[in-house]
C-alpha cells in the first residue's frame, strides 16, 4: 500500500512518511479491507483464525499499517472510533448459550484469537512469516492454529487448572 507524499510540510504535521500515509488513508476504508477480508463465525473460531492467518499472509501491508496505528495513533481501546465489535460479541454470546464456546467475557475470547491469529504476522514479537515460505510451514502454522484456538474455545466438561512451567530465562532454548 503505496500513498504518494509530494509535501514535505504533511510528513513533518505527522512526524513521518507513514504517519502522512495513514492520514491520506480513508480509516473506515482500511478498518473494512482488515476486517471485513475474512468472514466471521463464531461457530467456528479456528477456521474464523486460520483466515486471519491466511489473510495477514496476503496483505501483510494492512497488518504493518494497523501494528503502526496500534503503536503510534492509537496505544489503548479500539484500534478504530468507528470499529463496531458488538455483532461479533453477539455471535460469540449466542454461541456460548449454546454450549457450543467456552464461557468467558466474548470481548476476551475475540481478543485473544485475534492474537493467536496475528502470532506469525509482520507485527509478531516472534517470528513473521511471508507468503514466500514453502507451503508445507504454512500448513503445519495453519494445523497449529487451527487445534489450539480449538482448544481455547471448546467448553469444557470439568473445570481445568493448570500448572506453571518453571521459569526459564531462555524459553526457546529450554533443556
């Protein structure tokens, strides 16, 4: 997502290039293109993620933009005045009653599948994945996502807990 800035006087008012290229931006027009890409269902939540990954995949420009936005214009709430969440948590809360979702606040659930979602976007603190990679680690992502937010959403029958790992200072070189 290219936005021509002929004016060094928009770049300065905005602090820098992508700042300016926001503002030349429609908001309304980039919060549909992210979230209206990838359908909702909150019947199923996984496939609902698996899009989103394949989505960030595709257009890993909107996730950049929207990981600025987040950073630099809008650090806490909605990432857009205008983004209208409540059909989602309505869905989610219909599918709770139902049985069919794990209870819990739906505004929680949504957040955090959407950051399952995002774990190998351009805006991941991990690893950020291209569209270039083989297939076949696409796939195995893709299978990872799907079982897990599976298992984040799907109620269970008897209260679970959980415990700790002990610390490691070096989680990705655990013995």
């Amino acid at each position: 997502m290219q936005v021509a800035v002929a004016d060094a006087a928009v770049v300065d008012a905005y602090g820098d290039v992508v700042g300016a290229q926001v503002a030349a931006l429609d908001r309304d027009s980039l919060q549909a293109s992210s979230a209206g890409a990838v359908p909702f269902d909150a019947e199923d939540l996984a496939a609902w993620a698996v899009a989103m990954f394949d989505e960030n995949l595709r257009r890993p420009d909107l996730a950049r933009l929207m990981g600025w936005i987040r950073l630099e214009q809008r650090r806490t709430g909605l990432l857009f005045d205008s983004l209208d969440l409540q059909p989602k948590l309505a869905a989610v809360a219909a599918a709770q009653a139902a049985g069919r979702v794990r209870a819990g606040d739906p505004a929680d659930l949504l957040a955090l599948v959407v950051a399952m979602a995002s774990a190998w976007s351009p805006t991941s603190g991990a690893y950020a994945a291209t569209a270039d990679e083989p297939a076949a680690d696409h796939d195995r992502r893709r299978t990872m996502l799907r079982e897990s937010v599976q298992r984040a959403v799907t109620p269970q029958d008897e209260p679970t807990t959980t415990t700790a790992a002990p610390y490691c200072a070096n989680p990705y070189n655990a013995p």
